[in-house]
C-alpha cells in the first residue's frame, strides 16, 4: 500500500481508503460478521483512512467502525459526514444547533472524544455562501469535538467555493473515468490551497467493475434500484450519473485497454491516482474479498500516456454530453 499526505493536516494515508456507505445501507443488507470482517481486512492490508456517515444505516456504519476501534490497536483516520439527516434538507438546518447534535451523536456512534474529520454532507449550495456555517465548526474544532473539518460535495462549484474557507481542509468530491471534469480547474486550486482531496464514487456505482450488465438485478433496497431519475437523492451517486445503457456502451468501450492480470475495477482505481491531486480513493467494499481487490490497485503499474488519452477519448465520445455540464 503507498500513502499520500492529506493536505494540511499532516496525515499520510492509504493512497486506497474503504467508504462505507455498503456497511450501512442502501446498497443491500450486509450482516454484522461480514460487515467487521471488511473492516479488519481493511486494516490488515494497510488502509488507515475509512470514510462514513451519520445517515449510513441510521448510525449502524459508525457504530461498526466504532467497533473496530474497540478490537483493534492500529491507529486509522475515521472520516464522517452531517447534515443529511436533516429532514428537510434545507441551508437553514446547517445550524450551531443542529451540527452540535449531530456531532456528539457520531462521537457517541464511534465511541471517541473527538472526531479525526468532519464533513458537511452535500449540503444545498446556499450553504457555502453562509460564511456563519463555517464559523461553527471552527467553534467545534476550537471545543475539541472535531480535529478538521471538510465538505462533500456535488458540484465543482461547491468545491471551488468551499475551499476558499480557510478552516476547509478537505473536499470529497465523485471523480472517476465517468465524471472527469475535476480535472480542469478544481484540482488545480486544491493543490494551491493544499486543501486533501478524497474521491468518492470511484467505480461508478459498479459500473467501472465490468461487472454489471443489462440483466443484473438490484434489490429494492439498494439505491441502484430506487435512485435511478434522482428520486431519492443526487442522481449523480447513482452510476455517477451516467444513463445505465450508455454506461454499459462505454465500458465495452474501454475493456481492450485493461491489460492482463489487472481487473477493470483495479484500472479504473488506477487511473484515478494518475492525479497527484487526489489525497486518497474511497471504493466501498460489502465484503473482504472486494477490500482485498481495491487494495491491490495500490501497487500496479502506472498506466501509460496512450491508455490516459484512450480513456479520455471513450469519455469525451460516450459520456461528456450527459454529465460534463451538470456537476
């Protein structure tokens, strides 16, 4: 595993982390012994940087990390989010009140004293034209609740906003083979700003597994399912956002440059940390064996200058019209 360091905070991290949004919900039931023994895989292959939220499984995804802390002497960085349990999910919630509570129930969920980060996540966009926002979680960091404090967004404009902030440490941010326009001015400012970049929705719901096909069959209960038009949040964490057939075309597209011995869920990794701006990748994981997959990306080849301008070929042909201009 080779690690990076995370901006401002002078933490060098698993250049692959884990999301857990799997270990929570909504992409289908995992039980209990599954989901710790992910987790500890996890670990044993040198992630130190695990990703969450207060909403994953109502608080079940912290209570498991929470649980990991207990039965295991590494130390790892656990980064979690609040704001969407806020029902609605409005500017206005993004209170002193609100984020105070949110944040003494994930430090009960994870059993700390105070958070290693905190995220806001994916607030509405008024949110990071209200400075006072801000101003509260610098009151919680001076408090000792949280260490450093970052936003999750879902537009390059969000992120370009919130970095302007200077207690903003980090930006979470969906970047992957799919949804490349990071690229063109965000990444440049996160570098200047030394602001960490965590990239989520690296595979594309799946999508950039190669897995998937037109026959494959999503429970109700997981958001591949039910979020397909946006129904239930952000249709960009759906598939990144890609109509699913044409997400299909493209991956055709790009399986003649994965070379041999490496799967097409390792490439697509492995094109994200082309990008010396990405701080670390958060591939979630239901079960060992994926954790064990991810990681490997970790120490392939890099990819040649040919495969980086194929792959940008596939996405400004396939996939640019669909998501380019509305993230």
């Amino acid at each position: 595993m080779r690690y990076r360091t995370f901006g401002r905070t002078g933490w060098e991290v698993s250049e692959i982390g884990l999301g857990t949004w799997q270990l929570g919900g909504d992409w289908g039931k995992v039980d209990e012994e599954t989901a710790m023994a992910t987790l500890h895989r996890a670990l044993d292959l040198g992630i130190n940087f695990l990703d969450t939220a207060d909403v994953y499984g109502d608080g079940l995804s912290e209570q498991r990390i929470g649980r990991l802390r207990r039965e295991r002497s590494d130390h790892f960085y656990v980064a979690t989010k609040a704001g969407r349990r806020l029902h609605p999910h409005t500017a206005d919630g993004y209170n002193r009140e609100n984020l105070t509570r949110f944040v003494e129930r994930s430090l009960r969920n994870l059993g700390v004293e105070s958070l290693d980060l905190l995220q806001l996540h994916c607030p509405p966009t008024e949110v990071y034209y209200r400075p006072e926002v801000f101003q509260v979680l610098d009151d919680l960091k001076q408090q000792g609740k949280i260490q450093h404090y970052g936003v999750s967004v879902e537009k390059v404009e969000e992120a370009l906003k919130a970095i302007e902030y200077p207690g903003v440490e980090s930006v979470q941010i969906i970047f992957n083979i799919f949804r490349q326009r990071p690229t063109e001015l965000f990444f440049r400012e996160a570098k200047r700003r030394n602001a960490a970049v965590i990239v989520r929705v690296p595979l594309a719901s799946g999508l950039l597994s190669g897995k998937i096909t037109r026959e494959t069959v999503f429970s109700p209960d997981d958001h591949r399912h039910y979020n397909r038009e946006g129904q239930a949040f952000d249709v960009g964490e759906t598939f990144a956002g890609v109509p699913f057939e044409v997400g299909l075309e493209a991956v055709e597209a790009l399986r003649p440059l994965v070379p041999s011995g490496m799967t097409m869920a390792q490439f697509a990794l492995r094109w994200i940390l082309m990008f010396d701006e990405v701080s670390v990748v958060i591939p979630g994981a239901k079960n060992p064996r994926q954790v064990e997959d991810n990681a490997r990306a970790s120490g392939l080849p890099s990819l040649t200058p040919e495969q980086m301008a194929r792959v940008r070929e596939i996405y400004d042909g396939h996939i640019r019209p669909h998501v380019h201009h509305r993230w």
